[in-house]
C-alpha cells in the first residue's frame, strides 16, 4: 500500500466500523423490542390466565350453590373435596379462636384451656406467674 492510498483505506475502515456498530446498535434495539414485546405477550396470557381461572371459581361456586348435592355423580369427588375443605377451615378457625385464649403447659408445651390448674397431657401443675414455679411455697 502506498502513502497516497492510506488516507482513503483509514476512511473505508472508519465506514466500516461505523456500519459495523451502526448494524449492532440495530440488532441490539430489534433484540430488545423483541424481549420486550415477548414480556408483554406473557403478562396478557398471564392475565387472562387469571381472569380465566377467576372465571371457573365463580363457576363453581355459582354450580354448587345452584344444584349442591343434587349435582351429577360425576361431580361427587369434587364436591366431597369441597366440603372436607370447609369443615377443615371452620375447625382451624375454632381452634385458632381457642388459641387465643389458650395457654401453653409449663412442662411438656401442650395447648391447655386458660385457667387450668393441671396439664391434661402430662399432669404438670400449671402456675400463674410464670416464674412462680422457682418458689414451691407460691400457689
């Protein structure tokens, strides 16, 4: 290569770089519209995902209220599950209702009605002031 030749040579480098980076910068910003417009793809199915399964609750409940026991047999098992769900959330709820006015057995841990004197569990006496226990002569 010759003197004279390297000035035009360093400007089709510097043409080419520039193409070069102009094309990544294009499939860069192309990529990034693609990520982007893919997310929103799966947040609209996402929500109408939900609205569908919204859709199906609202279903069943409207079914069980309107034909309950006098469904069809096929629907038994899933109305059995339903009940077995109820009757478990009404116990849980009694319980935690119990809990709050629970105490906890000062030797083995076990739930005990408030105010009672003795564990049913394991016999334990039960003291008031938690540190009663130290003094044999309190309670």
């Amino acid at each position: 290569m010759e003197m004279k030749d390297i000035p035009s040579a360093l400007s089709k480098l510097g043409d080419d770089v520039l193409n070069g980076a102009e094309s990544l910068a294009k499939g860069a910003l192309d990529g990034s519209k693609k990520v982007a417009e893919y997310i929103k793809l799966k947040n609209t199915i996402s929500q109408a995902e939900s609205r569908l399964n919204a859709g199906y609750i609202e279903l069943g409940k409207k079914f069980e209220e309107l034909y309950g026991t006098k469904a069809a047999p096929e629907f038994a098992d899933l109305l059995a599950q339903i009940a077995d769900a109820r009757a478990q959330i009404a116990i849980s709820r009694a319980e935690l209702v119990a809990l709050d006015s629970a105490a906890i057995c000062n030797n083995c841990g076990k739930y005990l009605q408030a105010g009672q004197r003795f564990c049913p569990n394991c016999g334990a006496k039960q003291f008031s002031d938690p540190t009663s226990f130290l003094d044999p002569n309190k309670e």
